[in-house]
C-alpha cells in the first residue's frame, strides 16, 4: 500500500536490544499528512532498522510517498496496529529525498497511452455513418 503526503512530525528514535537475540535494534515514528482534498487524513508509520533511517533520511516537511505493510499485533491483551515503512520516495520526481545515494536517477515517468476519443472540443476529421438498412441484420457476427 501507498500514502503521499508531507511528514508533519518525526518522533524520537527508540533503541534496544533484542530478548530473544540478543542484537541491537532501533525504529522511528512518523506523521504523514495528505497534502490534497478538503479534509487530508494523516497516519503514523515506523521505520525499522538503523540501516533503513539512514537510507531514508525523513526529515520534517518532506513531500514523500511511503509503501508499508499493515500488520496487527497482540500485547496483554490488547491488539495494536503496526504500519511499516519498507520503502520512501519524493512525491515529485524533481525534489529528490535528502540522503539519496548520489548518482542514482529519478525513475522515468510510465508512457501515458493515448487517449482512446478525441478532445470533446475538436472537429472531427471524417463523419462516420452509422445508418444501417433492414438488410445489414444478416451481416451480424453471432
């Protein structure tokens, strides 16, 4: 799933130490903000892994588009939702997200098919005859 907007505010990073492995762990939340419509939604997400907030580099005021995956959890009793962030892009192709590697190009833009009718405003180029004679009802294909 997908969500564009502006990080309206990054929360302090949490660290420890696993229980279970014994390795170190870090993560950060983070507010999001749609940026369209009358009434914008916001959602907070977390980055795990000091590895993935260094790649990303989300800082407060950015316009990005972020891909997570939902997951619910069980702790005493009581579920929790988990939205994570498994990858960060600049919502606008020319505004490149701070800390990206340098000299990696922004992804060309998917070709636009065309259009399948003409504007509604400009004159048609033949006038097709959709008349059709008592005769034409044997020409069906079925």
């Amino acid at each position: 799933m997908e969500f564009t907007g502006r990080i309206i505010k990054a929360l302090e990073p949490r660290a420890g130490v696993s229980s279970r492995t014994g390795n170190p762990w870090k993560m950060q939340d983070f507010v999001i903000e749609e940026t369209v419509g009358q009434f914008p939604k916001r959602m907070v997400f977390n980055v795990f892994g000091e590895e993935n907030l260094n790649r990303f580099n989300i800082q407060e005021g950015q316009e990005l588009t972020i891909s997570f995956d939902v997951n619910a959890r069980e702790y005493n009793g009581r579920w929790f939702n988990d939205i994570r962030a498994w990858n960060v892009m600049a919502a606008a192709p020319s505004q490149p997200v701070a800390g990206a590697q340098a000299g990696v190009q922004p992804v060309a833009q998917a070709a636009q098919p065309a259009a399948p009718f003409p504007p509604a405003d400009s004159a048609p180029s033949a006038q097709a005859s959709f008349e059709t004679s008592a005769d034409d009802s044997s020409d069906l294909p079925f």
